[in-house]
C-alpha cells in the first residue's frame, strides 16, 4: 500500500482516494496522511481493527519511514494520522517477527524522534513529543485537532516485487495487461526481486539456473543456451514486449539482474499469449521502474577468486508535485573464474523517467547501458577418443592469454499507458537495441588418444558482429459486460525489425603445441590480418530478419467457476542473407505470410484458493538455422497440450501449481555434428518428429511465519517418434535431464534473534548424456547444495555470506562430445554481500 497523496497516480500499482474533503479543521489546517488496513484477495476492504494488545507476524524492511508506517498500519489494520513532513527524510530499521501494535510503532519509529499516540475515538497520530505534556493530555488534544476523515480503499493488483520481500507474486505481465497466475492456464515462475537478493542472482543467466525446468548448457563459444522442456528458448521480453535475438555463432546474450524486479517465465508454448513462439518456455525480463518515495540502496559483495561487485540504485520524485519521477541503477563487477588465466569486468548503466503527462496518462522513458571486457576459455575440455573422462583438474583451461569477449549493449525505450476508464487501457511501446562484439580467441579441439596422448590441436576464431533490433508493440485491454456477465478482451499488434553484420574467420594455430595435461596459455596471438588469409572457413555475411502479427484473445465467463480463453495470431515472417563482399544471397530468402496460430483454454475456479485448467496451444516458429548446404530450416510446427492446477494460498503469501504437458513437434533443428558446415559455424539438420511430456510443480512464498520457501520439480521425458535412425530414443538428454529439482529457502528467526536469516539449498538432477557416433558421454546424478546466512546490522545495513556448492561436489554442468565442450560446474565458492537501504 502506498502512503496517501493528493496527488493523482491512476497508473500507480495500488492508490488510496478521499471520498470527502476535511472539514472542521482550523485555517492552515495540516495535510493528513493515512493507513488504512487492507486484507483479503482481490482487493477487499479493510479488516476490523485488531486489539491493541494482540499480536501479529509482520516483515516491515528497513527503509523511508514514511511508507514504512503506512505499511505497518495497514497490516495492522489500524488507521494512523499525520503531517508529511514529519516523515520527511527519516529512516526506520524495519520491523520482523511478532508485535503487538504499540510495540510496533515504537519499534519503528525507535531514534526516529517521533511517537505514535492512540487516538480516543481509536487509531493513531504521529506527532513529536511535547516536553512536560503526557499521553492522556496528547490523546485529548489529537482528539480535538484532527476532523474525521472517510476514506475509500482501493487495492489494486500489483506485479511489483522490489519491497515485497516475498518468494511469491501474484500477478504477472508476461502476457498482455496484468493478470493473476491463477487466470493462465500455462506453468509460471516469478523469480522476485527478494529471491534474487537472497540467492545473490546477478545475471539472467544465474536467476534462470534457478528456475524450475530450465537447464543451461555452455556454448563452445560463449555465453549459454537456455533450455525447458528439451527444446531451446528463443523467445525473450523486456516489460512485456518481445525482443528478437540472432548470433551467427553461439548464444551471447547477457544481462545484468540489477536492473530487473523480477523474472517471468511461462514454460511451454507461448502461442496462449503471444501466438508464434518456441515449445519451450518465454523469459520476460520486468524492469524496475521510479519509486514514488525517495530511497537510495548500496551494495558491495566480495567472494571467491577475486570476485567483487558494487551497486548503487537511486530513485524518487523529480518535483514537488511527484508527477514526475525518476531512477538510475549502476552496477560494476570485477572477477577472476575457478579456471585458469581467464577473467572478466562487466557493468551496466540504466536511467528510466516517468511522468504523469495527464490524470489517466502515464509516459515512460529508458535507456541502459551494459559493457563487458573479458579474457574467456571457450569450448570446454576434450576426453579421450573412446569418451573416457581424461579427469583435468578444474582450473585448467586450454586458451591462450591474448583471448578477448568485448560486448556493448545499448538500449532504449518510450511507453505510453493510457486508461480510458476503469475497464479499458491502451499502452504502445517502442524499443530499440544495439548490441557489438568483437571477440578473438584461440581453443582447443580434438579427442585425445589414449595411447599417444596426442589429437588435441589448437585453433583460432575470430568474430566481430552488431546487432540493430527495433520493435513496436500497441496493445489494448479491456472488460465488457454481455449475456449477463463480465469478460476481458486483449488484443494489438506488433512488428520488429532484426539486421545483423557478421564477419567471421576460423583459422588452425600452425606450430603451436598443445598439452591439455600442462597447458600454455602464453602463445603467439596472430594479427587479424593473418586470420582472414588463412581461413579455413568464414565470411562476412548481412542477415535480415522481419516480425509482424496481429492478435486477439478474449476471456469469456461461461459460468462463475469457467472461463474460456480463447484467440489467434496471424503472423508475417521474412528473412534474407547476403554475402556483405559480393552481394550475393548467402541462402535463399525465407517467407512466411498469414501463418494462423490458433490457442485456447479452460479455467474452471474450484474455489477462492484453487483452480483447474486445460489448455491448447499450435506451434509455429520460425527458424534463421541453415542447413550444411546453406538453406534455412522450414519452421517448427506442432502441438502444445497442459492440465494442471493452481493454488492461491495463505491469503495469497503462497503460490502452488501442478502441470502435466505434452508437445509434439515437427522441423526441429539439431546441430549437425557430421557435415561440414559451409554457411556458417554451426549447421542443423531437420530431425523429423519428437516428443516431449511430463510434469511440472512449484511452491513459492511465505509458508510459515518469517520462512520463504521456493521449491520447483520437473520430470520430462523425450522421444523421437518418426525418425528413422533415432525412433524410440531419447533426444535432449543433456539438455533436460529426465528428473530435476530446485530448492531455496530462508527463514528468519523468531524473537531475540530475529536479526539474522538463514537459507539452503538444492540443485539436483538425473543423469544426461549426449551421444557423438558411437561414443556415449555421460554425467551421472548430482546434487549441488547452497547456503545462506544474514544479519540486519541496523535500521539501514545488512550483511550476508553465501556459499555455493557448499560440499564442493565436482561434476560437468555441460557435456560435450569427446573433442570439445566438456564444462566443469564451479567449485565451492563464497560472497560476502554488504546492503544498505536509506
């Protein structure tokens, strides 16, 4: 809840208006702010007050202390009067485990130099004390000094995260508008703000190997490919909007979670949602946005192998009015890795404005900033050529010292949110990204023989590419009222628009000897000049890529327990490729038009806590991967089917959900391991018909007083059903293991020692391998445990240490094949994280 003021914030998540004006209060009568208690799902009103006297669980964080009392009093469910500005510019500590209210307020407002005075006619005024006046005399005069005021209370939904201090979220944007996970009949995880804090996620990559279903595998080339579900991930979202990615040569994507409040991510096909999409699951990345109070956050974390990060995030009001508002978000982080020679600094500038431009009209601009400069390690380990583990120590890496991964990444983007009414809203976004690397390196390729110790040969890349990516996206939500009851529409368009310059050499490192048992990373680094005339494959390619559709889904109430979602996309898709030096076409241009994604589903509401659903999705994706002889894939087609249900509980603190899902699916593009690839680095093959089914389940939230749990189980199975060589086999082992669970958890502790948490944890999963001829690689089952301990220093610092694989187990967290990509998962590492809040 926020703390009452006059001004009007109709865009705001949640919003208190005055029903009548005051009256009866003397000329230069002060402005009053107000609390008032909230409670119950979807917005009821306020609770009876609770005695003074009986108490109640509360997780107050330490911050302004003016939204801090507003909090409190609404939990409280007790009203609290006073001037602004005696909040104005102090702090509080914050407030956890049980109180009574009095002991609340006092807590809060503890050095604060205020006092909260109960009222005779019942609630609260914040006033600072009168020397020589007691409490009966400043109950009598708060009495005769405030008129009563009649409030209205309006408790809007809100998929904010930042300041929850929750594992759970009860309303998402991944779709269009806001909607309660209760009301997509798809698998959701929210990965909150809190979560991400506790866990010390600072990338979107760290925030995903946390996800329920999602596994990661390193690419030979860096970055990583994000799987669910055993398909890759291509569709990603920034607020809701979709943002195309293309990398000629391997996944080089990154983003830092500093700038995020949260994480969303739908596991399956997003044809429900967003129509064309991939069978595997859409990542939407919700930005933070402008606080309407002033606060100011710090942090500084050192850990293991010269691991060190700061961050800093302002944000509040710009003028006096609040309309409006403002926030920057910096973060810089300076590290070595468990490996040798390699290491890496990284940061991210990002600036975002709001303004209220009219009552119901709310304009948003962004822009960040990400920049890495790295030395990196490539393309894994080898084994032995009859696929034996050569058992390398961790720390070795097979590069050279001269290896470099620089990346900039610069983005924009305006929003207009317009609300018409209480029902209809229109919002239209337009973005724009730029993204150029120029990476260099040499890596290691080759089985080894068992006998001769040789095979193993060392080679050079050499890439440089840049990225231009706009989209615009107009969508509208709204609600009618037809055959007696209330339904919910959206629909809208949306284009983008991808050009992408690649120029690529691959070239042998003549002379240069390689001993993976005592590698030498000190060797002679070739100018760019003699990777071009020595190639043995590349090319300087321009490659093209446009996006459009229009949707529509309707949310139809058949009856007060079933809804019907149901609704279509019809999409246009085109790409091209040309050789940058020639002109000529690279592979032939590639058109879809008028492609009809149609998608549905049942909501049944079995009572206020839990639903039951079904849902059908057709798939439809098109695919930029090329065959070796250089023509594109036709695009994936399929089904998507899911059952399951939804719980709601604790009066929304938990989330639960239980999922079965099958997808069938046709074109899937697989790395062709046998060809020689003449187009591009990697080639894929169409690999006919496969199956994916299983079942998905996840609790999230504050199970018991002070304990944040989230834990997420994921049994997939995988079959090939119509191709020749592979039918009947599993595909995507190493991709998504058969059995896989996440589980985190913090819990503060009660009493005289609720200023310290503690969490644990456990990534576990099954045993995956991958098959190159006739040699299977396999990593058997592990487990992979964390830990956590905090302590809330004072009302504005906090300390926590983490410890990840806290047993130090050693395992592959990527197999490759018996020449390249064999990846170590990291060793025991520890971060200690310093917070503060003002």
């Amino acid at each position: 809840m926020a703390l009452l003021s006059s001004r009007a914030a109709p865009m705001r998540p949640s919003s208190l208006s005055l029903s009548t004006p005051l009256s009866g209060v003397a000329q230069g009568a002060r402005h009053v702010c107000l609390a008032l208690a909230l409670a119950g799902a979807g917005g009821a009103m306020a609770q009876a007050p609770q005695p003074a006297a009986a108490r109640a669980s509360y997780d107050i964080p330490a911050g302004a202390l003016g939204p801090a009392l507003s909090r409190f009093a609404a939990q409280a469910g007790v009203t609290l009067s006073f001037e602004p500005s005696l909040t104005e510019g102090r702090q509080t500590a914050g407030l956890r485990g049980s109180h009574a209210v009095g002991d609340g307020f006092s807590r809060l407002l503890a050095g604060t130099g205020l006092e909260a005075v109960p009222r005779a006619g019942g609630g609260y005024t914040l006033r600072q004390p009168t020397p020589g006046v007691g409490v009966a005399a400043a109950v009598s005069g708060a009495g005769n000094t405030l008129s009563e005021v009649r409030v209205t209370a309006q408790a809007e939904r809100s998929a904010i995260t930042e300041g929850s201090g929750s594992y759970a979220s009860r309303v998402v944007t991944v779709g269009k508008g806001e909607q309660t996970l209760k009301e997509i009949p798809q698998s959701i995880t929210v990965v909150t703000r809190q979560k991400m804090d506790d866990q010390n996620l600072n990338t979107i990559d760290e925030v995903l190997a946390q996800t329920t279903g999602i596994t990661m595998y390193d690419s030979p080339m860096g970055g990583r490919y994000v799987y669910s579900r055993g398909f890759r991930v291509d569709t990603y979202q920034f607020d809701g909007v979709n943002r195309a990615f293309y990398y000629p040569q391997a996944n080089n994507f990154t983003s830092n979670a500093a700038t995020l409040d949260r994480v969303e991510i739908v596991r399956g096909a997003t044809g429900l949602l967003q129509g064309a999409g991939a069978p595997s699951a859409t990542i939407n990345m919700v930005r933070k946005r402008p606080t309407a109070d002033k606060h100011l956050q710090l942090s500084t974390s050192a850990g293991s192998w010269n691991n060190l990060r700061t961050e800093v995030d302002a944000s509040g009001p710009l003028n006096e009015t609040g309309t409006l508002r403002g926030r920057v978000v910096a973060s810089a982080n300076d590290r070595d890795y468990f490996y040798d020679t390699a290491k890496s600094r990284s940061g991210v500038l990002y600036g975002v404005l709001e303004a209220d431009i009219g009552p119901q009209t709310l304009l948003t601009i962004g822009a960040s900033y990400e920049k890495l400069k790295s030395t990196p390690f490539f393309q894994g380990l080898p084994r032995y050529s009859t696929g034996a583990d050569l058992h390398l120590r961790r720390s070795t890496s097979l590069m050279a010292d001269w290896n470099r991964w620089h990346s900039e990444q610069s983005s924009a983007f305006a929003e207009i949110a317009h609300r018409f009414d209480a029902d209809w809203s229109l919002k239209v976004t337009a973005a724009y990204v730029r993204e150029q690397h120029d990476i260099k390196y040499a890596f290691a390729l080759g089985a080894v023989n068992p006998v001769t110790l040789a095979g193993n040969v060392m080679y050079g890349g050499l890439f440089d590419f840049e990225t231009d990516n706009k989209t615009l996206d107009i969508a509208v939500d709204g609600k009618f009222e037809a055959f007696g009851r209330r339904h919910a529409v959206s629909f809208g368009a949306n284009t983008g628009r991808m050009v992408n310059h690649s120029d690529f050499s691959l070239m042998q490192l003549a002379g240069v000897r390689n001993n993976v048992f005592d590698p030498e990373s000190t060797i002679a680094e070739p100018t760019d000049a003699t990777f071009v005339a020595n190639r043995y494959r590349g090319g300087d390619t321009e490659t093209r890529m446009t996006q459009s559709g229009a949707y529509g889904v309707a949310r139809l109430s058949l009856s007060d327990p079933l809804t019907l979602v149901v609704g279509a996309r019809i999409t246009r898709y085109q790409s091209s490729d040309r050789d940058r030096v020639s002109g000529a076409a690279a592979s032939d241009p590639y058109r879809e038009s008028g492609v009809l994604t149609p998608y549905g589903g049942l909501v049944y509401a079995l009572n206020s806590q839990w639903s039951a659903y079904v849902s059908y999705a057709d798939i439809f994706q098109p695919q930029n991967a090329m065959t070796a002889a250089g023509d594109v894939l036709p695009p994936i087609k399929g089904r998507n089917y899911e059952a399951g249900v939804k719980g709601e509980l604790f009066d929304g603190k938990v989330n639960t959900s239980l999922a079965l899902f099958r997808v069938d699916q046709n074109n899937r593009a697989q790395d062709d391991l046998v060809n020689v690839c003449t187009m591009s680095t990697y080639c894929a093959v169409s690999t006919g018909k496969v199956r994916s089914q299983g079942l998905d389940a996840e609790i999230s939230g504050e199970v018991a007083r002070g304990w944040q749990v989230f834990a997420g189980y994921t049994l997939n199975h995988f079959k090939y059903l119509n191709d020749t060589a592979n039918a009947g086999i599993d595909f995507a082992s190493t991709y998504s293991p058969k059995h896989m669970l996440r589980v985190w958890t913090d819990y503060r502790l009660p009493g005289a020692l609720n200023a310290w948490t503690l969490g644990g944890g456990v990534n576990f999963q099954t045993a995956s391998s991958r098959t190159t001829g006739s040699i299977k690689l396999e990593q058997a089952s592990y487990a992979v445990w964390g830990a956590r301990i905090g302590y809330q220093i004072n009302r504005n610092w906090s300390a926590a240490l983490n410890v990840a694989n806290l047993f130090d187990k050693t395992y592959y967290q990527t197999i490759g094949a018996p020449a390249w990509g064999n990846v170590y998962g990291e060793p025991r590492s520890a971060v200690v994280t310093l917070r503060g809040k003002f």
